[in-house]
C-alpha cells in the first residue's frame, strides 16, 4: 500500500464509455468534472462493449489487465468497484478480493442496481453469501438511494452513503418552454426488457386513448425482450413507435421531441432517464420504487404509480397529456430540482470525498 499523497490513487472498475446503460451515463457524468483531478484516476473496464463479437475473450483480457498490473507493482490507495446486476457482483467481486487480499487495498462497493441487490440477497443464497462477503469488507459502500440502506445496514456493519447519480447535460437540448402539441408524446427510454414494465405501458395504452386518442407513444431501446414487445405490439394493432437503441443526436431529438417521459419499471436502483428528463423539462411519470421518489415529487415534478399496474400507468398519464400547462408546470420543477440536488459538479466532488474518507478511514 502506497502512502497517500495529496492525490491518491484510484482504481475503477466501469463499464467503456461505449456500453448503454446508467453506470455508463454516471462514468461520463464524473469524468466531465474537473474534481476528478484531485485523485489520480485509473478506469479498468469491466465489459468490452456491446459487440458480442468476441466478447468474453475482450472481457478477460480487461480483468487480466487489472491482474497484471497490481502484478508489476501498481498500488492503488484504493479501489472503487462499481455494481450493477447479478452478473456484475460476480464480476467485480473477482477485482475487490485479488486488490484487497492478496495486497491489502482498501476498497468501496458501489451499489447501483439497488432494487436488483436486494431481490439478489433474499432470492439466491450463493449471492446473498457473496454480497455480504464483499460488502463486509469494504472500507465504505456506497449506495445510489437512501431506501436500501436499511437492508444494507442489516446485511453488513460497514459504513454506507448515499450519493445520487449525475447527469451530463451538455449533450441535452437546453430547458425551454415546449410549445402546446396537437399530439401530446409519451416517451418511454432504457433497456426494452419485461422488468422495465414495457409490457405494462403496451397495456395502459388503450385505455389513456380512450381519453386522449391524439397521444402518441414512442419507445426507444434495445433488449432481450424488444423482438417479443414487436410481436405484442403487432398482434395487439396498438399504433407505437419503436425506436431501437438511441445515443448522441438521435437520443437528443427523442428527448425534444417528447412532452412525458414513463420509466413503467419494476426494478430500478435512480435511472439516469429520470434525470436526462428532468433536464430539459419534461415531466415524469414513473414507478413509484427505490430512488424514484427521491427524484422525482408527486404532483411537484411528475406522477408516481404502483409497479405492474396498467391502470395506474392511464391514471398518471391521463391527466399530463390533456394540460399542456401542467406539463410544463411540472417540467420547469424538475428541472429546478435536477439544478439544485442533482449537480454534476456538486456529486462529483462528494464522490472524490468520499474516496478521501475512506483512504483516512484505512490508514
């Protein structure tokens, strides 16, 4: 173990910036802050990308990577391992332990997929076991919303914190009021898989055009489950737009183009779509688990229903997609909220003390 220096080493494992998904758009996020530069930052991808082309062969060259150098005496103050799913406590797993084993580096578990952990740790006694190993010897954990802290605080006695995730602006269309649209879009952006809830706004669909005949609904995504919700979408002849996966300006005008973003999902841990949304005005409708409600505020900056409900899907959409006024009343709430709780600069230098205190805590 090198001693700390006023810019201490830090070790990450993160996904490449090229990967989809929300650890991705916080790794961005964090690395367009100049807080960074107080710690000198070394990223060792955990994936290869999404080609699968390849990719198990990419994914173990990256680990050995790590391996090698530890091996050729690369000594980092500390490891920050970011967690995803299932998969991805397996994966990280394997860094925390060679760094904190074999060479005594402290380390911090950081839990992304929140509500998955959980469902992991009650589910699968093997995870449960491996969860609470890595997490029993972490300096500190660090967690994306308070609602899991209870569980976590019964699983391990180790510190925790919770640190919202950014988001990058720069690449958004900048908040401006929206002009009244003769047919109101709902937006739905993430991975297009069952536990989204994609299913579950198919469903809400008739019964919001009952209402609202003029609304629109657009899906922008890629998943296992995307060929499935094509085969739905037709046999039920519900009028949708299927994106497919969306990134830099296609992904910008999906967001301008859209009055409402729902995020249906019936796992989440705090989705970055929440807070791309929030960015440019839209307002919210979304599930009412995890961080969620630690984003978004009932009637103040969006709608909140129960997971796996259809009906309370029509109830929250209903009523934004018939008052342009609303929406926008609601958009320009969320995006005060983003400005003052959700800064990228403000979580990027909590991040960096975070990394700070637990290098002191081991020391």
């Amino acid at each position: 173990m090198t001693k700390t220096t006023s810019r201490p080493k830090v070790a990450m494992t993160a996904p490449t910036l090229e990967d989809y998904g929300g650890i991705c758009s916080v790794l961005r996020a964090w690395l367009q802050s100049p807080e960074l530069d107080r710690v000198e930052l070394r990223r060792f991808r955990c994936t290869a990308s999404q080609q699968k082309r390849f990719r198990k062969a990419r994914m173990l060259k990256e680990r050995m990577r790590f391996s090698w150098a530890l091996r050729r005496g690369y000594r980092p103050d500390l490891l920050h391992i970011n967690i995803g799913g299932p998969i991805s406590w397996i994966r990280e797993s394997s860094y925390a332990l060679e760094a904190h084993r074999l060479y005594g580096i402290p380390y911090v578990a950081h839990i992304h997929g929140c509500s998955v952990a959980r469902e992991s740790y009650e589910q699968s006694p093997i995870l449960r076991a491996l969860i609470r190993h890595i997490l029993s010897n972490a300096t500190t954990i660090v967690v994306v919303t308070a609602s899991i802290i209870p569980s976590v605080k019964e699983w391990v006695k180790t510190p925790v914190q919770t640190l919202y995730n950014p988001v990058d602006t720069s690449g958004l269309p900048p908040f401006e009021p929206q002009l009244p649209s003769a047919t109101p879009t709902v937006l739905f952006m993430g991975w297009m898989l069952e536990a989204k809830g994609i299913f579950d706004l198919l469903e809400a669909i008739p019964l919001i055009r009952q209402e609202v005949p003029e609304a629109r609904f657009r899906f922008a995504g890629n998943g296992d489950d995307i060929e499935r919700f094509r085969q739905a979408v037709d046999a039920k002849r519900i009028p949708v737009e299927i994106l497919g996966w969306v990134s830099g300006t296609e992904r910008e005008r999906a967001y301008a183009e859209a009055d409402i973003l729902c995020l249906p999902s019936h796992s989440e841990g705090f989705p970055v779509t929440v807070m791309e949304a929030m960015a440019i005005g839209l307002p919210v409708a979304a599930t009412r688990i995890s961080g969620i409600p630690e984003q978004v505020i009932e009637g103040e900056t969006g709608f909140l229903f129960e997971p796996h409900s259809p009906e309370g899907i029509a109830q929250a959409l209903v009523p934004l997609l018939k008052d342009h006024d609303l929406r926008q009343q609601l958009g320009a709430a969320g995006r005060l909220r983003l400005e003052t709780h959700f800064d990228g600069e403000l979580l990027t230098r909590q991040l960096v003390d975070i990394w700070f205190e637990a290098i002191a805590r081991h020391g």
